[in-house]
C-alpha cells in the first residue's frame, strides 16, 4: 500500500505508479489535458490497480458517448479483476462499486458511493471532485455546496487539495445564489493554487449572474495560465469570455473568440457542441448572421440522434439540428428522446420525460416558427430546467429562447414574469440581455401590435 498527495493509502506497489497516480489526481482536479496520459503510465505499471481501472471508467462515463460505454463496462471487469488478484480497501471498493452502480443507469447511486467515501476519508479530493462532477450532471447545486461544506473541516491549510476544494466550493456557492461569498472563495482558490480553472471559472460565473461582464472580462485578462493546460475545458472559459463580450454588444469579439478559440478544433465532445450551439443562439436572438457556423455542429449533431447519454446534450444537439435546419434529423432525435421518456426507469430516462420532452418539442417548435407552441412547451420545462445538469449560465440559453418565443408571441405578461424571476434568480442583477426585452414589452405595451414584436 502506498500513499497518495491526499494522504490516502491506495493498493500500489512501486514509487513511479504513485508519481504518476498523483499525476492523475492532480490533473483531474486541475482539469489537465496531460490527466489520461498519467492514468496510462498507471495502468501500464500496475494492471492490477483495481482504483484506477474504475477512475478509467467514471472519466469514461463522464465523456457522455455511448459508444464509449463499451469502454467502461471493461474498465468495470478489469477492477473487478484487479480486486481478486490483489487485496484492495473498503475505499477502493467503494469507487468500483460506483462505476457499477454509474453503468447501471445511476448517477445518483455513484453520488451515494463517493459520499459513503467521503464519510470515512472527508479529506479524499477524489471523492470529493467526483462527488461534485456527478452532481452537475444531475443539476444538484444544494448537493454540492452540502458535500463541500461537510468535508471543509478535515482540510489543513496545507492539504494538497484544498486549493481545488476551494474552487469546487466557489461554484456551489454561485449556482446557489451566494455570489458574494463565491468570488471571495474562487480567488482564494485562484491564490492557492494557480491551474485551478475551475475555481477561475467560479468567478466568472459570478459576474455572468449578477450582469457585470467589464468585470467579468477584467477578471479573466491575463489570467490563461489558469485554463490553457486545460482539456477541452479552456474551450469553456473562453465561451464565457465571449458571452461577456455579447452582453456588451461586442459581436466582432464575440466572433473572433468563437472562429479563433471555442471551435478552433472541430470536435464533437458534446461540452463543446453545448458551448458552440448555445453562443450561436444567443446570437441569432440578437439578430446576428451567423453565416455557416451551423452546419459543422449539424453535421456531428446529425450522428448523435440515437445516443441518449444525457438529456442536456441532446437538447444541444436539437440546437444545432434546428438551427441548420435538419428537420429529418430533429425528428429522429425527438422520437429517440420521446421513446426513452416513456421507460421513465433511471436517472437518464427520467430526465428525458421531464423536462426533456417539452424542452425539446419547445426547440423544435422555435425553429419551425411556431412561437407560440414553443413557448408553451419552453415554459413548461422551465420549473425542472435543473435537472438537465449544467449550470446556470448554461442553461440560460433556453430560458433566453423561451422568453424571446414568448415576446413573438405575444404573451407579454408571461414574460414580464419569466423576466422578474431570472431577475430574483440574480440577485436582483440584470444583463443587457434582460433589459432590452423589457423595453420590448414597454413598446409593446405602448399601442404597438404586440406581434409585430421582431423575430430577428
């Protein structure tokens, strides 16, 4: 048994796997690129590792592809293989029986293994940052700040992972309304520990929250040393940077960011398609041409009809389908979506009965033109929005279309009311965004007929 920088004794035997497993932690905190390359020099080192086949498996999963699922159920079968031919701990069994649990179509049972870790070993930064990344997918902001704030007290201020933790715990701060406290907790975390792109991201989050994109944009200037390491990730933090741009009316910048840093490399991970097709979105409701952006998002959008890892992603890919206009595409995927809703057996199902089905039927409705149905399907996913995973500003796209499809509509007053809890929602902060639909309501309020309301 060997320790690790968090100070837990893991099943490794020789002082090059730990090296390298600490590589791993590291990285998965920091959300480096170099993380599977260290995970592999593990494995390759030590193939009986029961932990790190089930980590192999949890990233896997994490990729939302389900043509990778191959890939983690044998990650499942060489940990279990791993625990037999070498004595493991009650900790590192906790992690494999997660990944099965995960397989099985349980998120949240994954959450409840990495808690029952966390119980017994609160200062295990593994634990913890997968708690947390489970729980985004599951859209449990009061999770995370509950499982951060448990295991606070067993972190001295040495502790390898306490900068991490920091910035774990900033962002459940923003994503339950404690904007102040989270951008005192993601510069500490910033100050700690220089990679934390996380905690970075925390901040950013803040001022996207509460309306203050110059501060948001002053906030990240020279600061790319926190997230050029990055896996796709950086993509992220550059898709905030350019939302604060589109608050201030900069669409050049805006622009230039998208062509030269958000899709700089065509890939069809999905966090990346979720970056890409939401920006173009907020976009075209501004009235930008987006010329044809679209059609490379379609084209993998296209191939993912049939996936159904999560119902996020999908509503993604709806986007793009939508937004290029591939209706025999958008009807496979509202078919998939429809026929996975109506198993209603496990996380991932009911989540596309609620809120995917009229979030989705809502989309498609929004690019047929049909402004009317949209807004009724948009407006009755809004109360479970959350459980599509993702963060606020992530999600604030659909909230963004619903409220724009409403003003097409005419229903001026359901707006108003959208707009007031958004507003709530942010503190009582407001973005351009929100302001110039409410003086679109005032104009149509003002004699205008409400359905001359622009739609571009």
């Amino acid at each position: 048994m060997k320790q690790d920088i968090f100070g837990q004794m893991n099943s490794l035997t020789r002082d090059d796997s730990v090296e390298a497993w600490n590589g791993v932690l590291l990285g998965f905190m920091a959300h480096a690129a170099v993380t599977p390359q260290h995970l592999g020099a593990v494995l390759t080192a030590e193939p009986d590792f029961a932990l790190g086949h089930a980590i192999k498996g949890i990233f896997t999963i994490l990729l939302g592809r389900r043509e990778l699922y191959s890939v983690a159920e044998q990650a499942l079968k060489d940990a279990q293989a791993a625990m037999q031919a070498r004595p493991v701990s009650a900790r590192e069994t906790l992690f494999v029986e997660a990944l099965q649990v995960w397989l099985a179509g349980s998120p949240t049972g994954a959450v409840q293994k990495f808690e029952e870790v966390l119980r017994s070993h609160p200062e295990d930064s593994l634990a913890m940052k997968l708690s947390h990344a489970a729980r985004f997918v599951l859209g449990d902001a009061k999770g995370m700040r509950r499982s951060i704030e448990r295991v606070m007290p067993a972190y001295a201020p040495d502790h390898a992972g306490r900068g991490y933790l920091l910035g774990c715990h900033a962002f459940a701060l923003e994503e339950t309304g404690a904007y102040e406290k989270a951008e005192i907790a993601g510069r500490q975390a910033l100050w700690m520990v220089s990679d934390d792109a996380w905690g970075l991201h925390a901040v950013a989050h803040v001022h996207d929250m509460t309306g203050n994109a110059a501060q948001g944009l002053e906030w990240l200037a020279g600061r790319e040393d926190a997230f050029t390491h990055c896996n796709n990730f950086r993509y992220h933090v550059w898709w905030h940077k350019a939302l604060m741009h589109l608050d201030l009316g900069q669409i050049d910048e805006v622009m230039a960011l998208y062509d030269a840093e958000i899709r700089a490399d065509k890939t069809d991970d999905y966090r990346d398609i979720s970056n890409a097709t939401s920006l173009l979105s907020r976009l075209e409701l501004e009235g930008v041409n987006v010329g044809d952006r679209w059609e490379e998002l379609a084209e993998f959008s296209a191939a993912r009809t049939e996936d159904g890892c999560l119902i996020f992603a999908d509503l993604h890919y709806l986007l793009a389908l939508t937004g290029d206009k591939r209706e025999d595409a958008a009807t496979a995927m509202l078919r998939r979506i429809a026929r996975d809703a109506q198993q209603n057996k496990c996380d991932t199902t009911r989540r596309m009965a609620q809120p995917g089905m009229d979030a989705a039927l809502g989309l498609h409705a929004f690019g047929d033109g049909d402004y009317g149905l949209a807004f009724d399907h948009l407006a009755n996913a809004r109360g479970s929005m959350q459980l599509a995973g993702g963060s606020h500003a992530q999600r604030d796209v659909f909230e963004r279309l619903t409220i724009d499809a409403g003003l097409r509509a005419g229903r001026l007053d359901a707006v108003e009311s959208i707009l007031d809890d958004r507003q709530a929602q942010r503190a009582g902060g407001e973005d351009n965004y929100a302001l110039a639909r409410r003086a679109l309501i005032a104009s149509g309020r003002g004699g205008e007929n409400a359905q001359s309301v622009p739609a571009e």
